[in-house]
C-alpha cells in the first residue's frame, strides 16, 4: 500500500486526479470504478477541471459505481444515480450508455447482483476502483464483519452507517437500511485502488486500514492485500497514524528511487 500525505484537501484530490488521468491518457477505454460520499467530490471537481481546461477524454471510459441505496429512484436527491451525475457525469463527455450504477428499484435483487458481476467481467475488469472510507473503516457499505471475499449483493446497513448518513436527510428515519454493494473480493479485483480520505473524524479508520491487521471488523484493511493500492490523505486524516515520519520520508525519497 503506498501512502500519500497532503497538507489539504485540495492538495490530495489534485494528486489523486492526476492518478486518474495518469491511467486515462495512456488507456483511453479504462474501466473506472467510482465512488459516492463526501471524500471523493474534491477528486471528481478536478477531473471536471481537467476535461474542461485540458481536455481529459472521458468518450471512451466505461464506469462502474460500488453501490446504491435500496428503495430510491434514480432521481431521488440522495441516491447515488443524482450523486454521480450532478458532481461528474454530467460534466463530462462519457457516454451514458457506459454507465452503470447498482439499482435501488430492481425486482430481483439477486439476479440484479450477478448481472452486475457478469457485466464487470464482460467489460474487462475494473482498471483502477476509486473509495472513500466510512468512519468504521468499512468500504463501499461492506460493514464490518463483512467477508473479505465478498461479491456484489444486498447488505443491511449498520447503525453507525446509517447515523453517519443522516446528516444528508431531513430525517435520520429517512435513511435506507440496505443497500446494493460492490463486495471486497470485488473491489479487490481491479488492476488499481485509489482511496480518498480527509479530515480528523477519517483519521482512526486510517489507521486501523493501513497499520491494523487485515481483518473484516475494518474491510478496508483489505487494500494491504492488493499489489497496487493508493491511499491519498490529508494531514487531519493521518494524524493517527504511528508511522507518520516513515510515510513523509518515504514519498521525500521516492523520485530518486532506482526505475528497474
């Protein structure tokens, strides 16, 4: 797992997008896994900045997000379909037809979630998966105790979760219980993670997914197991972490780091 530390916020979403575009430029038609929530919005600003001012195509990409809340329509003001689309989607230029993002309203949610499987499979693989990281340690809504090899399905969201989320209902009893999510044995299948976190209330989950052991009371502790992991942090989000001075000296010295 490499460890980057930026003072801000502004300043890690910057280096995290050009990850991103890094991939874009020399694979037009990757596979995008994305991600919702408050973490990655700086991250998606600056791919909108960088379409805009630079010309980062997106005409070729095909995206996948990691889930979606059960019982919202698609143009519900909390689900993740509008998340996607009023903060990315409809500032770029990726077709809509390669877009695809868990549905709320299926009839079968079963046959929804293998479908899904099968239609990352078909489409390649996920190039590089783009997380956040809740306050638990969990990613995507694989809660704790979740299985490390878990694949696309209906989970029931832990309290914690949902007392987390309620800040963006008018009512925590508006807050969906279950959710379609990517498993962890799913996220663990792209070539690339990329995960973003920031601020102080992130910064004992950080340090529980990249010093604690691998174990599924935090999933995202998963991303030690993955040979190409990305975590971008700001100062407040790594201030937890013991081996803070060792992650400085290591991205100090990096750029003079034998190529082969």
């Amino acid at each position: 797992m490499e460890v980057k530390i930026s003072p801000t916020y502004e300043a890690l979403s910057k280096q995290a997008a050009e990850f991103v575009a890094e991939l874009l430029n020399a694979k037009p038609n990757a596979v995008l896994g994305l991600a919702t929530g408050s973490s990655p919005i700086g991250l998606y600003r600056e791919l909108v900045r960088m379409h805009k001012d630079e010309g980062l195509d997106f005409s070729q990409v095909t995206t996948f997000n990691l889930d979606e809340y059960v019982g919202l329509p698609a143009e519900h003001p909390q689900s993740y379909h509008y998340f996607m689309y009023e903060n990315l989607f409809k500032h770029i230029n990726v077709p809509k037809e390669h877009i695809h993002i868990p549905s709320g309203t299926t009839k079968n949610y079963r046959a929804f979630c293998q479908w899904y499987e099968n239609r990352i499979k078909e489409c390649g693989g996920i190039d590089m998966q783009v997380l956040g990281i809740g306050s638990d340690g969990h990613i995507a809504f694989n809660e704790p105790t979740s299985s490390l090899a878990s694949r696309t399905r209906l989970k029931t969201l832990a309290r914690q979760t949902i007392e987390d989320n309620a800040r963006f209902f008018d009512r925590a009893e508006e807050v969906p219980i279950y959710a379609i999510t990517m498993g962890v044995g799913t996220i663990l299948e792209a070539r690339h993670l990329l995960l973003v976190a920031n601020g102080e209330n992130k910064a004992d989950a950080v340090a529980k997914m990249i010093e604690g052991p691998v174990t599924s009371m935090i999933t995202a502790s998963a991303l030690q197991l993955h040979p190409h992991a990305k975590v971008f942090i700001d100062d407040a989000a790594a201030s937890k972490l013991t081996m803070r001075e060792y992650y400085d000296w290591i991205q100090a010295k990096k750029p003079g780091a034998p190529r082969f």
